[in-house]
C-alpha cells in the first residue's frame, strides 16, 4: 500500500490561496493501493463533493526526531 495527499476541491473554490496552491489545502492522508483507489476513499467519506473531485498526490512520508535543545543563562546551547 502507499500513502496519499488527499484534499477537497469543493473547499477551494472561491478565491483563495487553497484554489491555485495546493500545498495551503488541508490534506487528508490514506492509504490505499492506488490514486483511484484513494479517490474513491474521500469519495465514500465527502458523497456530496464528488462533482467537485479531490486532488489526489502520491504521499512519501518521513521520519521525524523530536529533540530538546537547552540553553544556558547566556543563551548558549548546551550541548
């Protein structure tokens, strides 16, 4: 299976950023084993919004480390 971006269109319509950037579009991520397949996902979730269709992406996603930085009383990092 692979991940995907999923976003609604209907949502962007008017004008805003979201309607010719997608990347300010709220994004829905799901699994699913094709683009199609992710379609028809959001499809079944939004029946209504259907004629407006969903941008679909191809999602690679990524590890993330979440670290704690301290700094000393001068604002020094402290390693």
């Amino acid at each position: 299976m692979k991940e995907f971006r999923c976003t609604r269109n209907a949502l962007y319509l008017h004008d805003c950023t979201g309607r010719d950037d997608i990347r300010e579009r709220q994004g829905y991520y799901i699994w699913a084993n094709s683009a199609e397949e992710a379609w028809e996902k959001m499809a079944i979730r939004f029946p209504e919004e259907t004629a407006s269709g969903f941008t679909v992406q191809e999602w690679e996603g990524y590890n993330v480390r979440v670290v704690e930085v301290k700094r000393d009383e001068d604002g020094n990092i402290i390693e």
